[in-house]
C-alpha cells in the first residue's frame, strides 16, 4: 500500500451485528489498509439468526452522504452493496454518471444471509440502471438467475464475477465472466463454518480497495478470494446462527 492510503467509498446499508454491510466494508477496507468512506442507505435490526427491522434512508440523504464526501476526499473506487429501494438505486446511478476512471463493484444484494428479502422486484430492476456503469457485478448464484442469467451475461459491456459459494459439493468454483466468454476462473475447496455472514460484502469491498491500490481487476479478485478465505477460517464464533468472519492478518 502507498504512504497515503486509497479513498473507498462504501454505498451500502448497515449491519448492527457487525457481521456484513457497511460494517463488513469498513472493516476491510481498514484492514487492507485503505481508508473507509460511507454513505449508508438502510438501518437494520439484525443479527446471527436475521433482520428484525429495516428501516431506509431517503435518496436525498444517500445522495447527501456521497457528495459530501466525493466533493471534500473524492475517491478511488467505490463499493455498492445493499440499495434497499428502487427509488434509492436510481438515486445512485445519476450519481454514477458523474464518476470517471473509477472502479466501481457493484454487489447486487438481494437476500441477507439469514433468508430476508432485501431487495424487492421493482429494485432489482433498476438495478439494469446501475449496472452498466460499473466496473464488475459481484452476484451469488441464485442472485444471477435473478437479474437474468447467462442471458444477461450476454447481452452485458460489464463483466460479472459469478460467486459459486451457494453451489454444491466440496469444490466450489467462482467465474468471471463477459459477453464474450468465460475470462477466468478461481476454485477452492469447501470451508465448513455456519460463520460465514458478510461474505459477499467483504469480497466486494476487497476487490475494490485492491483496485483502488493498483492491481488490475484479475489480481484484485485473486487476492479478494484469499482474504475471504482467510476470515472464514478466523471467524470468532459469536452468535447461535451465521456469525460474522473475522479480522485475518495481512
């Protein structure tokens, strides 16, 4: 990392058990060595076990957040995670229009670990406005089935890093891939742990603080994939459901 440490804007909702949202992306981000920014689009009651209560913040205050900081710091690359709202995600990507030569990880969460319904249809669709003004798209499985499929893989300018941490068997397979194909791919072997809440956010957030340190998107993906790895296994077994990972050494 450089002397002065790469500016990373999380766009995400929070997580009050600290497991995923803008408390997973702030704890990576740090831990990666770069310096954390947010601007947070929902409140929610959660822990192990679920989300109790989700409140969201207007667009205007989401909005408010992301100029406040993108006028004073700007930023280096920005992560989106949780948008809660249609309204909240147009929002976002009229901002987004404004951005040059950024990386741009756009995780499309949709479900919490626990099962909670965090995007509904109308917000999924307008993610199709997000979505090809980002730099890579971060879906679990049942996530691309949602927005599509191979089909919209396809007909896509972005790439989409296709996560298999839902598949079966012990070997699981991660595939970037483009319109025009299968770019690469990453396997590894299963990691037996309920502890696994904050996955997708914090590979999300991984990739983009490498990025905004430098490495191209390959690299910053292979190295993402490790840190996960690394805090599945250190995970600190907190709670009676899926607990949060934990803080790995770098």
């Amino acid at each position: 990392m450089s002397a002065n440490p790469p500016r990373v804007l999380s766009i995400a909702g929070s997580d009050s058990g600290g497991g995923a949202g803008i408390q997973a992306d702030i704890r990576t981000i740090t831990n990666l060595g770069g310096h954390a920014m947010t601007a947070i689009t929902a409140v929610t009651a959660q822990n192990s076990a679920g989300v109790t209560a989700v409140e969201l913040m207007s667009p205007d205050m989401v909005l408010a957040q992301i100029w406040a900081v993108m006028d004073d710091f700007d930023a280096d690359a920005i992560k989106i995670g949780m948008l809660g709202s249609p309204e909240i995600a147009l929002a976002v990507a009229n901002f987004l229009k404004s951005v040059r030569d950024k990386p741009i990880i756009f995780d499309p969460v949709m479900v919490a670990t626990s099962g909670a319904t965090l995007a509904d249809d109308a917000t999924v669709a307008a993610f199709q406005r997000i979505i090809p003004l980002c730099t890579l798209v971060t879906p679990n499985l049942a996530e691309m089935e949602r927005l599509g499929g191979d089909a919209m893989i396809a007909q896509s300018a972005v790439p989409y890093l296709v996560k298999g941490g839902h598949g079966d068997g012990e070997v699981l397979t991660d595939r970037l891939i483009s319109a025009d194909g299968e770019i690469e791919r990453w396997e590894g072997s299963r990691i037996d742990t309920r502890h696994s809440h904050g996955t997708g956010c914090t590979l999300s957030a991984a990739i983009a603080t490498y990025q905004a340190s430098g490495d191209n998107l390959s690299v910053a993906i292979g190295k993402a994939r490790e840190y996960v790895r690394a805090s599945l296994k250190s995970a600190p077994g907190f709670g009676a459901g899926s607990g949060p990972m934990g803080v790995p050494e770098i």
